[in-house]
C-alpha cells in the first residue's frame, strides 16, 4: 500500500488538516508554510515525521490558534477577567496579557496565579507581573527583533511607570515573518483582533524585548478551561 502523509497540528486533528499527500518533501513544505498554526507531518500511523519548529514552538502555535478560535467563536469580549481564563473562563473576557497565559498554560506551564492572571506589568509582585514571571522561568530574553521566532512572547509599546522606569504596555505572540517585512501574531489586545481569525499580519513596532519559552515543567496538549 502506497503511503501518505497527513499536514495538521496533532495526529488526530483531521479538522484542522492542511493536506495529504504521497510526497513526504511536499508534506514539509507545507508543514513550514503553515508553522504558524503549528501544523506538523505525520505518517499513515499517526506517527510525527516532521515537525518545522521546535516541539514547543509548534505546540505553542497549536494553541495560540485554538485559544484565539476559541475567543472569537464564543463572543468574547476585551477585559480584565477576574479569574485566569486558563483556569476558568466563563466570564468570556480576555485581553493581551490573558492571552498569553492561557496559550502557556495549555502548554504545560500551570503554575500561575488562579485570581486575575499575569499582567503586562505589576509594579510589585513578580508572580503576577508577566515579563519577571518568564525570568523567573528561564525563558531567554531576545533583544533584537531580527532574532524572533514562532512562539516568542513580545512586548512593545513603552510607557512610563509611577516610578519613572519604562515598562511595556501591551504583548502577543510572535508566530514569524511574512511579507514586506510584516509579522504574524496572535493578539487579543482588543475587542476587533478578539473577533477577526488570526493570527493577523501586522508591522512590528515599538519593540521592546519579548520572552522565548524554553524547558516546560510538563506538556499537557490540549488543556483547556470551562466557557
């Protein structure tokens, strides 16, 4: 029997195919053209071939687009959610920062404030404060925006605290370079972004730095809160 090789972000995942075929370097071609929903190749057997990211960047693309399809399907609107929407999300708010933890939490890393979640910025408690928390983490702090890659989580547009330092006032997830220099991201920084598919195709400005996940505590495809 001739073999086949199935395009789609998990083995059993059919609605979310991109392709089958007969040619495995056609299978990776199009697994690297669809990176940025996390699709992968995998074998008649349900077994993984290929992957076009690392294991933990496709699976963060995976679930940024779950979490995003999620949002806009199920009337979401923008807003603080008084409980982590990882953990529970009936109040169907969510905003950039919420966004984040949700996808990093699906991906394993769960030790995160249950009440409100990680913030942009907290002046005071680096458990809640999102950029200390992934310091706190581990995760490697890219710099240049030329170094980014699929999954990293960005923050931009500086603002000024009460206390005279500069902090980010807004993050997403990076999910690669288009065209014309354009970046795909997943952002529910407001309510239209909430509601379009994403993830969009946007300039990249007022950088910052942005956070790359490394080492996860435990993957847990898929885990999801209540709507």
């Amino acid at each position: 029997m001739d073999k086949s090789y199935s395009v789609r972000p998990r083995a059993a995942d059919r609605d979310g195919e991109a392709a089958v075929t007969a040619s495995l370097s056609e299978a990776e071609a199009i697994a690297r053209e669809n990176a940025r929903f996390g699709c992968r190749v995998f074998g008649d057997d349900g077994v993984e071939v290929y992957c076009p990211l690392t294991p933990l960047q496709c699976d963060i693309m995976r679930e940024a687009r779950a979490v995003t399809d999620l949002v806009r399907e199920n009337g979401f609107r923008y807003g603080d959610a008084p409980v982590n929407p990882a953990v529970d999300c009936t109040a169907r708010l969510v905003s950039c920062d919420r966004l984040v933890d949700w996808v990093l939490y699906r991906v394993g890393f769960t030790d995160q404030p249950v009440s409100h979640g990680m913030v942009v910025y907290h002046p005071a408690d680096p458990r809640m404060d999102l950029p200390s928390w992934c310091d706190l983490r581990g995760f490697e702090r890219i710099e240049d925006p030329d170094g980014l890659e699929p999954g990293d989580i960005v923050f931009v547009r500086p603002e000024k605290s009460r206390a005279g330092t500069f902090r980010p006032g807004h993050t997403f997830i990076f999910a690669g370079y288009g065209p014309d220099g354009l970046s795909y991201r997943y952002d529910c920084g407001k309510l239209e972004r909430i509601q379009s598919v994403q993830p969009s195709l946007e300039p990249l400005k007022d950088f910052m730095f942005a956070c790359r996940p490394v080492r996860p505590p435990r993957r847990q495809e898929g885990q999801g809160s209540r709507v």
